[in-house]
C-alpha cells in the first residue's frame, strides 16, 4: 500500500508534510463484518480485546495531565 503524504501549512512553520488517509475505500461485506466475536476463539481473548478497548475508562494507570493524586 503506497500511504498519501500531503502538504499543508502549520501554525509558526511553513509547511508539513502530513500523512493523508490510510484506509482502504469501500465498505466490509459479507456475513463476517463485525462479528468480532466469532473471530476470537477463547473466553481470554474476547476478555483481552474488550478490556484493551476500554483500558482508558477501568485502567489503573493515567498519564501526564490525566494523573490524579486522589482517586474520584
């Protein structure tokens, strides 16, 4: 795949290169778009996924202006 680079003007510069889009046009088909549970065959690995996918709101750990001293 051959990624798209643009130019565009950036605040206090000239100009950036930016990277365009990188996605593959259309729209997925067939009887197994979506289905991301059939994809996955265990119990850990559906856990995994849907815990990765939602680490940022039951994560313990934050990071630079998201860090709490005091838990809400």
């Amino acid at each position: 795949m051959e990624y798209v680079i643009e130019e565009k003007a950036a605040p206090g510069r000239d100009k950036v290169e930016v990277l365009g889009a990188t996605f593959e046009p259309g729209k997925p088909e067939g009887e197994d778009a979506g289905r991301w549970r059939q994809k996955l065959e265990s119990r850990e690995e559906k856990l995994k996924y849907l815990e990765n996918g939602e680490r940022y709101w039951y994560g313990k750990e934050w990071f630079g202006s998201e860090k709490r001293k005091n838990p809400a």
